[in-house]
C-alpha cells in the first residue's frame, strides 16, 4: 500500500465517530487474523508437499542444533 494510500486512510479514519472507529478496528482486527490463518495454511501445505517428496530432514533436536551449527 502506497503511503498517499495509507495516510488518506489514517486521515479518514480520525475523522469517524467513536463508534465507527470501534466498529472499523474490530472488522480490520478480524481481517489480519484471517490473513494470519492463510499464511499459516499455505505454509503447511507447502511443507506437507516438501514432506511427502522427502525433501525435509528428519531427526532429534540435538541433529538439528548440529546442523544449525554448520
């Protein structure tokens, strides 16, 4: 998002009633969750897809930390 964007926002947002505001946080807040919840699924399909094509290493916490400090 461009900052002219942004800052549009920003200024527009200061001039709503309190009420909107509140309104506008929660649909916003609930928005950035399901975003999160996306990124989340699209990361765990792509290391399911890296699991099944044996693309990951497998091992103790201690192989990991040994190859971390390679």
């Amino acid at each position: 998002m461009t900052s002219t964007i942004l800052n549009k926002l920003i200024d527009d947002f200061s001039h709503l009633p309190l009420e909107d505001k509140e309104y506008a946080v929660a649909v916003i807040k609930k928005q950035l969750i399901e975003a999160k919840r996306e990124a989340i699924a699209r990361r765990a399909k792509k290391a399911n897809v890296h699991l099944r094509k044996r693309m990951v290493k497998e091992g103790t916490w201690k192989d990991l930390y040994e190859d971390l400090e390679k």
